[in-house]
C-alpha cells in the first residue's frame, strides 16, 4: 500500500482535474485499442480513438467490463507480442 496508494492518488487527481482543450493530434503509427464488450462507453466514443492516429487503429472486444483485463491476459499478451514482433525485428536487423 505504501508503493501504490500515492501512485493511485495521483492517478485519480488526474482524472478529476483534467481539461481537455479539444484539439486532437494524430500519432504517426498505429494504436491498438482494448475494450471491454460490457464497458459503459458509446461506439461514438470507441471509434473516436480512430482520430488519434493517421494510420491502423486496431479496436480489440472482450467480455466483461473495464477491468477485463484480469480475466483475458493471455489474449492480450498475444496481441501485444504478435503487433509489436515487427518493430522487434526491425529493430534488431
């Protein structure tokens, strides 16, 4: 608690504080987006991440809600591992 409870404090004072000022500048590479089937979000709002690169945006469901994550590790790992192999590879030649 000693490591984390400051982490999530900030984390939340982030959250409650935070202005967005409207203005969206899109990434020069592909995002891969997480959303959990269940999640209170509109499809408006999932798509939006669309706007936050100038290429792929690759959107991923899975069951449950925001916290999917818990039960869907491995799925994610081999997402993760199988989008970022190339930029290994690339990296390494």
């Amino acid at each position: 608690l000693e490591v984390l409870l400051p982490m999530l404090r900030t984390d939340f004072k982030i959250a409650e504080t935070y202005k967005h000022n409207g203005e969206v500048k899109p990434l020069e590479y592909d995002i891969t987006v997480f959303i959990g089937k269940e999640e209170e979000v509109t499809a408006a709002q999932i798509y939006g991440w669309k706007e936050h690169t100038k290429h792929l945006c690759s959107i991923h469901y899975f069951p449950g809600e925001h916290f999917f994550i818990h039960e869907e590790t491995e799925k994610l790992v081999k997402i993760i591992n199988t989008t970022l192999l190339p930029f290994i590879k690339d990296h390494k030649e």
